[in-house]
C-alpha cells in the first residue's frame, strides 16, 4: 500500500470482547508493521488498562449498558450515549482510520455507528452464538460479520464468515502429545485424566461439583487438575487437607493452559466464547456447564451449537446435582464416545481464526 494504513477498533468491558480485537490488531501489524491503530473503550473498563498493555492507544468515552439491577441509575443513559457518539466522531475525525473493526461490548456501538455515518467501512467480529446486542444493531451497516458459529440469529445470513474466534497462539502452537504433557504436570501417562476449569475467578458450580465428588475420582483412579480460581481456593485447601487427595492437583490458576490442555483426557468447562474456541482446537472431549447468568443466557446457546453437533455434552448449573457425575461417567468409561467427540469438535476448531478474518478484511477494502 502507498499510504500508511490506518486501523480503528473497539470492544471491551470483558476479556472476551477485548482480546479478539487485539489479535486481528496484532495478525494486521504483522503484515504492515508501519500501520497505526487506535482503540475506543470506555472509560473505567479493563480494556483501558489491557489495550496499552499490548502496545496500543486506546482512547476512552463515558458509556455503560443498561443497569438491570437499578432502573433508576439508567436516568442519565442518554445523556451519556449522546457524549459518547460526540467524542467518538471528533476522535474518529481526527484519526481519518481506513476501516474500523467492532469485537463488541459498550463502546464499540458510539464508535463503529459514527464510523459507519462517515462511510468508513465497518467489520464485525462476534464470540458468542447468540449475538449481543451493539454487534446485532451495527451488522446492518458492516460489510462483513465474522463469526465462531455457522449460524448465529440477528446477523443477515449473507454477511456471515464463520471463521472462529481468534485465539492465544500459545494455545494453536503449544499443544503437546498426551502422556508427555502429563509427565511434565507429574502425573501418571497411564491414568485417565479430567481437567477442569472455571475462568481466573473459577465457578463455584464447579467447585461444589468437584468438592462432592472426590471420593469417586479416587476410587476410579482418575486424575483431576482443579483449577480453582482465586475465590475458592484457600477454602478448598482448608476443606479437603483431611481428604484423601492422591491423584488431584488443586491449583489456584494455570498459567501454561496449553499444557494442560494438552494432559488431560476429558475437559469441564464454563461455555464462554473464547474458552469453546481453545477448546474446539485442544479437540480434547468435553463437558460444558453454561453460566447461567451471562447475557441472554448466551453460554447455553453456545454449549448448545456443540452438543447438537455430537462434539460435547451439557449439564446445566441446576441439574448438577442430579446429572454431573452420571454425565462425566458416560464420557469417562467410554473411549468411543470420547473419540466422536474429539473428531466432532474439529468442526468448530478454527486455529487461524485472526488470520482469515483479517484476509477478509483485506478482500473488501483492497
């Protein structure tokens, strides 16, 4: 290109909305290492601190959602979206980007909607199944919706690109063969292994599960790594110090997901986007327990596009009780089961995800 590209993004408020956006940032940086780019979050979320972090400008509007919780603090809501769309035009004016690319979230809708009214070409890229709200409103102006499902309501069928979810590339380059990663997590190669994992915060839903359970994953042998999250995990300690624990590590975080990944037999799992894509690429069988208190339930839609594929199953948090461990079981005891869905997840395994979707990009506004 003769003139040096320049990039609008925007998504944030959740790690899902913002670390995409950073990966199409990154795979473009690649390929025109003299280009400039620009974020729109708002301000007071954790886009404003980890859009710096990775080497970008990110600039902040005052914009929130709606308050479910306290009608009465949604009085100021429009004044509020009426200064956002204002600063978002005068920081959009003056950047004069080539394109701009939504991941979603409150700021990408002021952004990419006075984008779109100055006839700079807008991208979308959705996460979830369901699609959220500003994506839903923004697709009828995007020349192109990228998605992680095949189909997802809201979006014209025609401006769909099922290309995934971009992904760490630690996840897409790390993983290992089985029994070595297990030996390098000390565990025995032979020995049937659930990972399971619940977000850096963890799920309680899970943690109960597992809490419940220990007695049978020591008298079937299996080995359990437990990733906790940092809210439970003292607790745990102090709970199971009397219990026989052989076999199940209990570890507050995971730093080195592929590798574990990789070690384990069978993963449980909350159904976020970015955790399903990761997942569809470790193709390791799975279990997903959907947090039923995300957005428009939008995990169980997600949980739901797998299972109806053969390439996962679901237990809802208000049927633990009754069908955790029966589920688990199936999936544990048999290995032609278990290889379906390995082969099924391949569907959904998108590993060049940031890669085609900038291809994309590129195809349109060339």
């Amino acid at each position: 290109m003769d003139k040096k590209l320049k990039i609008l993004l925007s998504g944030g408020g959740t790690g899902g909305h913002i670390f995409p956006a950073i990966a199409i940032a990154d795979e473009i940086r690649k390929r025109f290492p003299d280009a400039e780019f620009l974020f729109i979050g708002a301000n007071g979320k954790m886009e404003m601190e980890k859009v710096p972090q990775a080497g970008y400008k990110i600039e902040g509007i005052d914009i929130a959602g709606i308050d479910r919780g306290n009608l009465l603090s949604n009085l100021g809501l429009p004044f509020k979206i009426l200064k956002s769309l204002s600063k978002s035009k005068r920081i959009i004016k003056n950047f004069a980007p080539d394109f701009a690319v939504g991941t979603g979230g409150f700021a990408s809708g002021p952004a990419l909607y006075e984008a779109s009214k100055m006839g700079i070409p807008i991208f979308i890229q959705e996460q979830n199944a369901h699609a959220g709200v500003t994506n839903k409103i923004l697709s009828r102006k995007a020349k192109a919706v990228f998605t992680a499902y095949p189909k997802v309501e809201g979006f014209p069928a025609e401006k769909i690109k099922f290309l995934g979810n971009p992904i760490r590339e630690n996840i897409v380059s790390g993983m290992q063969e089985t029994s070595h990663a297990k030996e390098k997590m000390g565990l025995d190669k032979d020995k049937l292994t659930i990972l399971s994992v619940g977000g850096s915060l963890g799920s309680r839903t899970l943690n109960n599960a597992w809490k419940s359970h220990l007695k049978q994953i020591v008298d079937k042998d299996y080995q359990l790594i437990w990733q906790t999250g940092k809210l439970d995990y003292k607790d745990i300690l102090a709970e199971t110090k009397d219990t026989d624990t052989r076999n199940i590590q209990i570890l507050e975080f995971i730093k080195d997901m592929e590798l574990a990944y990789s070690a384990a037999d069978i993963i449980v799992s909350r159904a976020g986007a970015i955790a399903i894509s990761e997942l569809a690429v470790a193709q390791k069988p799975v279990l997903l327990v959907p947090f039923p208190f995300a957005a428009e339930d939008h995990q169980s839609k997600n949980a739901m596009n797998l299972v109806e594929k053969n390439a996962a199953r679901m237990v809802k948090d208000s049927e633990m009780q009754e069908k955790f461990w029966n589920t688990l079981s199936e999936i544990c005891e048999n290995e032609n089961v278990r290889k379906e869905m390995s082969d099924n997840l391949k569907y959904f395994a998108k590993p060049n995800a940031a890669k085609e979707i900038v291809n994309e990009i590129f195809k349109v506004i060339k």
